[in-house]
C-alpha cells in the first residue's frame, strides 16, 4: 500500500501541472482585462503594470507564477488590488467554505444511504417511491436554485435564515443542505441498487435461515459491502461540495468565503487569483480522493491497493 500512496503523491505535480495549464489558457484567451476594468489607464502605466506581474507576455507569466508559487511558497497578490495578498483571503475564506462543503458531504451520506437503504429493503413502498423522487429532484434541480428556494422559504417567509450571517449552526446547516442534495441524490441511487445486489446474496440468505432478524442482518452484514460503491462516490461528492459553494455563499450572502471571492475574480479576470484558488481546490480533491482509495483497504481488509493483475 506504501508503494501505491507514493505513486500517487508524485502524480500530483503532473495533476497540477495540467490543471494549471488548462486553467491558464482559459483565463489568458477570456475577454477583458484585469488592469485595464472599468478605467482608463495610460498604455505607458498599463505596460509598467503588466511588466511589474510578468503578463505582459503569456509566455512569461506562464512559467513565472507556477515559479513564484514554488519557490515563495504564496499565490502572489491580485492583479485588480494589489494590497490583497491572495493567500491571506484564502486563509480568511477556505474555514467557511470548507465546513459549508464538508457538512454538506456529511449530510449527503446520511441522509442518503438511509433513504437507499430503507428504499431496498421495503422496495416498492411509500419509502422507495420517496427516494426515487429525491433521486430525480437532486439529479435535476441546480444547487442555486435549491439554495434561493431555501432563502425565499425560510428566508423571505419565516425568517429562519439570518443571510450573510455565519456564525451560529443553523447558518450552516442552511446552505449547507442546499448543496447536499446533488450529492445526497446520487448516494441514495447507489446505495438503493447496492444494497439490492447484497440482499440477493447467498451469505444474507443463510444468516435469515439461521434465525437472525432482518434489521440485525441488514446493519450487521449488509451495509458494510454495499457501502463500498458509495464510498467510491464519495471523491466525486467532495468536488461537488467543495466547488459548489461558491455559487451557494453567494445566494445566502457569504461575503466572507471563498464563493464572493471566486466569482468577482471571475467577473474582473483577475488571472492570479481565479488560478490560486483553483490549484487550491485541485490539490485539495486529489488529497481527498488518496484518503478515499486508502479507506478501501480500511473498510475491507480483502482490497490490495498494491496487488499486480495478471
């Protein structure tokens, strides 16, 4: 299993690599232009300006960012204001939009594999059919417009949701289970026809003639192996929670986090800081994802990351 992480670890810096690159040349051939939005600058203070950053050649700024990041350790500083260094708005927003994405992955799962649990083992009752609904809502409804359903509901109507506020649980709870149901949909389907295929096997069918309870042969021999198609799911789930929140922190007001800070780099180009944030993002899945391959061989022991086919 050693030799399997640190395969994986040293594709990072190729991952990376290519993200960065795909993420270059779409924010370099984007129209607009960071310096120049919504002002007048003089072409002989835009040339300086472009110089001071190394864009005033794509070719320049394409190897000396990636430089700068690893050489100084720091994302540099933002291109529209410069008095914004971009790791310290990271440091400030990553806490918010991390908890808003992880509790959304957290109720996901929950909520997920015990409507598609309960969905297989009382197939085609009034628990099936509501799961199968979830599934479709999750599936086909963004995750913007659940979160301004939310906010227009519980917001607008009863006053539940305090928007812009981020500091009691139920400000995190709101957003957060608008952005857990993509996810959450997904996780019911697999887990429904998961546990389908478990409870057909041979092994349920001789813990059931042994006496053993439903309920007990259920959560004691069946969740564990169906489980597994949904824990492969789960890196997949993460990139949905993490990136998702973005657009989620700005429909219930975030100004804090990462979402406000992503979409205006967006909308003011501002090269360094959409580029920033996305190796971030991509650095942070592919740790996820190695956790999730390993917690393979945790959950069941008869996985060999390192096993060779023949």
């Amino acid at each position: 299993m050693w030799k399997f992480i640190a395969i994986r670890v040293l594709q990072f810096p190729l991952i990376l690599g290519v993200i960065y690159l795909l993420t270059f040349t779409l924010v370099w051939i984007a129209p607009g232009d960071p310096y120049t939005s919504e002002r007048n600058v003089d072409p002989m203070v835009l040339e300086q300006m472009k110089q001071r950053d190394h864009a005033d050649r794509w070719y320049k700024f394409l190897v000396y960012y990636p430089w700068r990041i690893i050489t100084q350790g720091d994302f540099g500083r933002s291109m529209v204001n410069r008095e914004f260094s971009i790791s310290e708005k990271i440091a400030q927003g990553l806490p918010i939009s991390l908890t808003i994405g992880l509790v959304a992955l957290v109720i996901a799962v929950l909520v997920g594999m015990t409507m598609g649990t309960l969905s297989a083992v009382r197939r085609d009752g009034i628990v099936d059919y509501a799961g199968l609904s979830l599934t479709l809502i999750g599936i086909s409804v963004p995750s913007f417009v659940t979160a301004s359903v939310l906010v227009l509901v519980f917001g607008a109507w009863f006053r539940w949701i305090r928007p812009g506020s981020f500091t009691d649980v139920q400000d995190v709870i709101w957003p957060a289970l608008a952005l857990s149901l993509m996810p959450m949909a997904y996780i019911v389907r697999l887990q429904r026809v998961s546990m389908l295929d478990v409870l057909g096997a041979d092994y349920v069918r001789t813990a059931r003639a042994k006496g053993l309870s439903r309920t007990r042969v259920v959560i004691k021999h069946c969740l564990r192996n169906a489980f597994l198609p949904v824990f492969s799911y789960l890196g997949p789930a993460a990139a949905v929670a993490l990136t998702g929140s973005f657009v989620v922190e700005r429909v219930f007001g975030l100004e804090s986090g990462l979402g406000r800070l992503f979409v205006d780099s967006v909308t003011s180009r501002d090269r360094t800081m959409v580029m920033g944030l996305t190796l971030l993002y991509a650095f942070l899945l592919l740790v996820l994802n190695l956790m999730i391959d390993i917690g393979y061989v945790i959950i069941d022991p008869r996985i060999d990351l390192g096993e060779k086919k023949t």
